[in-house]
C-alpha cells in the first residue's frame, strides 16, 4: 500500500502521518510537492520511532508520478463537488484496492483537499463517515483511520458476499489481476485528448469536462496492458488518418 500526500504542508502532520503509518506496518510514502520540511525538528519529533519512514519518502512534483506502478488508486475527500463521481465508504474502497497488487491512497493538502484535476487521476474516491456537524479531520487522523481499515482487512479473510459487485466478484475470481498501470492510462488519456481536439469533437474549453467522462468510462472497463496498447494502436491511426 502506498500512502501519497499532496503538498502537504505541515511538519508535525508530515511526522504523525509517519508514526501512524508504521503502527500499521506500513512503509512506502510519496510526497508530491510537499510543502514543508520532512527532516524538520517538529516531523521527526512527531514521527517519534518512524523517522526512516520519512528519510525513505519518495519526492515528486506531479500527482502522476506518484502513481506510476499503481494499478489502482483512490482520492479521499471530505467533500466534493456534485456530478458523475461516486463517493463510496472506506471499507469499500479499501476492498476495492485490496484486489490488485500495486495500489494507493491519496491525500489532499490540509487547506483544500484534493482538486477536481488531482482527483481525476485517481479511479475512485472515498469519503470517512464523520459527523456533518464538524466533518473536519486532521490529515495525520484521516491517515490513521485508513491504515487501521486497511489492517482490519489484512486480519480477515475476505469472502465474496463483502465485495461491492458482480464485477469485483469476477475480477476476485480472475485474480492476479493483470490491469494497466496509472501512467498506462494517464498516456491513453493525454493521447485520447489530443485526437479529439484534432479532429474537433472536442474544444479546449470543454476538454476537461468531456475527457472527465471517458475517465469514468475507461476506468470502470479494468482495462489490461495489452488493451490500452490496443486503444493507443486506433488513435495513432486515426491521427495519421487525419494526416493524409
């Protein structure tokens, strides 16, 4: 499981979110953009016992890199924006990532969350049930909650009646799971947009909301390697197509 934080931009939740990680045996932390010190005084005091955690943590500048090997991964969010995405339980999503063998959650910066565009390069997004009086978490707290969720289902053996599907049942059955990896998808998607603006079925102002769509479409069909190869394989025609 890996743990990515975007911008994050306090010390002593960047260590708190180290020390939690480690009470659940978790290790593997990527930082996009990050937006404090991790080798401050204030992280390493908070990470108390877990400061290779932080001294191992992965730097990247885009959300998109720390992606790469995941083939799947989910947004938290502690609200979002009315429309096509459906926001389902941790115990869900963490079902969810547990079918495949490289996986991750992601995490907003503690001001704002994730953005539409961060949000879009994850296939699914789940919310913590928290009072709607005061549905504000701490970060280190919202990691926390996960990485105990995750533990309790390492600890039980998962049976086809928690699935949330006919088609998780089936990916289960069909497991390991050979699916494309995000940046797989995420070059599909750019060259997809690309070809579409070419031949104007879209327009740059409108090629966020439509690409959204295909998003949708696209990760809920579980595409494998050999499948995106293919797709890419269309659009390269199409585009020389377009050409002559």
């Amino acid at each position: 499981m890996r743990i990515v934080l975007v911008e994050t931009a306090g010390a002593r939740n960047l260590g708190s979110v180290a020390r939690v990680m480690k009470n659940f045996g978790l290790s593997e932390l990527w930082l996009v953009n990050p937006q404090c010190d991790r080798f401050s005084d204030e992280a390493i005091q908070m990470a108390v016992h877990a400061p290779e955690i932080l001294e191992n943590a992965q730097i990247v500048h885009g959300l998109p890199e720390a992606l790469v090997g995941c083939q799947r991964a989910i947004a938290t969010a502690g609200r979002i924006d009315k429309g096509e995405v459906q926001v389902i339980s941790p115990h869900q999503g963490l079902i969810w990532l547990s079918q495949v063998e490289t996986r991750a959650i992601v995490f907003g910066a503690e001001d704002r969350g994730l953005s539409n565009a961060e949000i879009q390069h994850c296939q699914q997004v789940m919310r913590i049930p928290v009072n709607p009086d005061y549905p504000s978490l701490n970060l280190s707290q919202a990691v926390g909650i996960c990485c105990y969720q995750w533990q309790i289902l390492q600890d039980n053996s998962i049976s086809h009646e928690n699935l949330t599907s006919q088609t998780a049942q089936d990916l289960l059955k069909s497991a390991p799971i050979d699916l494309a990896t995000r940046e797989e998808l995420e070059a599909y998607y750019q060259q997809l947009e690309s070809v579409l603006l070419k031949i104007g079925y879209v327009y740059p102002h409108t090629a966020f909301a439509r690409l959204q769509k295909f998003r949708h479409i696209f990760d809920r069909a579980n595409l494998s390697s050999s499948e995106v190869t293919m797709l890419r394989g269309i659009l390269r025609q199409v585009n020389w197509a377009t050409d002559q």
